[in-house]
C-alpha cells in the first residue's frame, strides 16, 4: 500500500437518516478495546459504504426513497416497511432476505447533492448487482413532483419542473435494466402527501397520472398498492392519520406495517 500524504478526501460516506443509533467520539481511538469513550449517539451511520451477506434463496430488493428507508420510524426498532416485509417472509416460510436500497430525498430522474445519485443513475450498482437479488419492488417519484415547486436548497438542486410523463418514462428505463438482468420488477403506488410541505394540485395530479399507468399499463411484473394501504378512505388525498408521522408524507410505524401488509407473498415465488 503506498501512502498518499495528508491530502484531504473528501466529504465521508455516511448515511444521514440511518433511523439507527451509531456512536462516536472526538479523537482517534481505533486502539481502543472499550466503548466508554463513545457517549455522543447519532441517528447516521458514517464511513460503511455497504454490506453484501451471501442470500440462500435469493433477495428482494426494496429500492425507493425516505418511504424505503424508514424516515420517521422508531429509532433502533427496524420498523421500516423493508424490515417488516422480512419478518412476513420469515414467518411465511419464504427463505428471501430484504435488501433496504432506500435513500432520503432521493429522486428517478435528477441526481443531488445530499440525495445520492438518480434512481436511474444508481440501479445497477443498488440492485442488479446485490448479491442474490431476484426481485425489486419500485417506490420512488413522490420526490421528483415535490422538488418540483420547491425553492432550490443546497441539497435539492437543480430544481426541475419534471412531467408524469418524464417519471414513466424512467420507470421504463429501470423495467428494462431489470429484466434484462433477468430480475422481476414491482411497481408500487406512490403514497398520498396532502398536507405536506410541497403538496400542490398540480403535484396532486402527477401523482395520479402516474399511480394509473402503474396500476393500468401491465409494464411492471406486477403491482404493489402501497397507496391504497396507507390512504384515509374518508379523505384519500392524504395519508390515514393512524398511519400518518405527523408530516403528513411519511407513515409511522403502523403505516410502514400496513404497507409490508399490502403486499402479496406470492409475487416472489419462482
């Protein structure tokens, strides 16, 4: 190994909203055989860029974004709808492991500087190259028609006003990737967001245009009604409020169990 000086490297990989306890502490104690120095908790985890585990059976790929990776679940308990939807297939019998791709804020089209990489951008590194994985179920848009009213910020730039249209269209391309890598893909329906702080009618009506041709167009392998799950039948524009976190976009722990209830074991047979 050659040693490169103390150049600086960069921003460190981290991931900001792990929904899991991580400890640090100020200065360098890698010698260290004891955890007392370690008393300042974080709710990112830092440096691990990922984990592959070797799947009997096969993987599920859940690839999305805050929805998927559990924002506004309880810290520590593994409540997000990945999590839950393992813990179905344990007990049903199906030995599939839940691989969580989600990422905060992230978006299928346009890539940013605190969100990662595009959907479209980071599929094949997140999904078709995840050891075992077989299936994937889609749960990305919400962020795409929300930024596009949104005052840009350091972390949501560029700021596109991107169509429904646009949004299928990158769905299509990751239904392509997908089956070509011989994986089964699931679309699921993007959950309702009235109340939230980008809501608009004109996101409102993206939202639905898009929910109809995942429900109607046959593209996906199959479907997966996350909107319905989590909705108030007595106003189905917003979330239900037994499910809703309070920010009106993201579900608690009962909204993230009800979606993992919405979904259909069968889909994942061989």
């Amino acid at each position: 190994m050659t040693w490169c000086g103390a150049a600086a490297t960069g921003p460190a990989t981290y991931h900001a909203d792990a929904e899991g306890a991580n400890y640090v502490a100020p200065g360098n104690h890698a010698g260290r055989d004891q955890a007392g120095a370690f008393t300042t908790a974080s709710g990112a985890w830092y440096f691990l860029d990922d984990v592959d585990v070797r799947a009997a059976t096969g993987a599920v790929v859940a690839f999305g974004d805050s929805i998927t990776d559990g924002y506004q679940s309880t810290l520590g308990a593994n409540t997000r709808w990945p999590n839950d939807l393992a813990r179905r297939l344990r007990a049903s019998g199906q030995p599939l492991a839940v691989v969580d791709e989600g990422i905060s804020g992230n978006r299928v089209l346009n890539d940013s500087v605190c969100s990662g990489q595009s959907a479209l951008n980071r599929f094949t590194r997140d999904v078709t190259q995840r050891s075992g994985a077989r299936d994937v179920i889609v749960l990305e848009g919400i962020n795409d028609i929300g930024y596009s009213s949104d005052p840009d910020t350091g972390c949501t730039k560029p700021n596109t006003n991107v169509s429904a249209a646009q949004i299928i269209a990158g769905y299509q391309r990751l239904i392509t990737i997908a089956h070509q890598a011989g994986l089964k893909i699931f679309g699921a329906t993007l959950t309702p967001f009235q109340g939230s702080d980008y809501y608009s009618t004109a996101g409102e009506a993206k939202r639905e245009a898009i929910n109809r041709w995942i429900k109607t167009s046959g593209a996906f392998d199959g479907v997966i009604d996350f909107a319905k799950a989590v909705r108030d039948p007595a106003a189905p524009l917003e979330l239900a409020p037994a499910y809703d976190s309070g920010d009106h976009l993201h579900p608690n722990d009962k909204g993230y169990q009800a979606m993992a209830d919405a979904i259909n074991l069968t889909l994942f047979k061989s």
